[in-house]
C-alpha cells in the first residue's frame, strides 16, 4: 500500500469523525442534470471531485404501472443518482432517490 492511500483512508476517516482541518476542505458539490428535456431516457453520471454526486433525470414518459392491484398507464421519469462512496453510502443514497420520488408525487406543493 502506498503513501497516498494511506493518506486517504486517514483523510476519509478524519471526514467521517468529523476531525478535519479547515484547510483540508473544499466545498463540495452535488449536479442536477436534466437531459430528459433532450429526449434522454436515462442518465448515468460521471463525477469528478470536488464533486461529490451527481443526479439525472430522464425524460418523462408513459409507463406501465401496477398499484392496488391494478394495471394502468402513468407518467415517469427515471431518476439516477451516482455518488462517491468515501462521501455516502448506498443507504444515503437511496433515501435520497426516495424523497425526491415522494415529493415529485405533489409538484404543485413544491
């Protein structure tokens, strides 16, 4: 193992115990993208730091949908989200997604 493995692994901990240096941080940044309008249907992100996570929506589209036991035709789009695991987890992430699924399901209250 390397010096600057070692340094990150000693940095990420720092991070997550909340120890670090001001001078040590950056500000980091989360990307919205919207390609949907572009007629996109999915977007997968690449993130570069200080980036730190990035979200795509794809463009909106009739699907199939199943609920309550019944089969009908709704409006969706997809939502991703890619993200830099020395930053968050896979568990963060997905309740992300889910609060961004459960407020798009009234816009008019946004």
């Amino acid at each position: 193992m390397g010096v600057p493995m070692e340094q990150l692994r000693d940095l990420v901990s720092r991070a997550r115990a909340g120890r670090l240096q001001r001078a040590e941080m950056a500000d980091p940044t989360i990307t919205v993208t919207n390609l949907g309008d572009l007629g996109v249907e999915s977007v997968y992100g690449v993130i570069y730091p200080p980036q730190v996570a990035m979200v795509g929506f794809g463009r909106v589209m009739e699907q199939p949908w199943a609920e309550n036991g019944m089969i009908g035709v709704r409006h969706a789009a997809i939502a991703t989200l890619s993200a830099d695991h020395r930053v968050s987890d896979g568990m963060r992430g997905a309740r992300y997604l889910a609060r961004i699924e459960e407020l798009l399901q009234k816009p008019e209250e946004l």
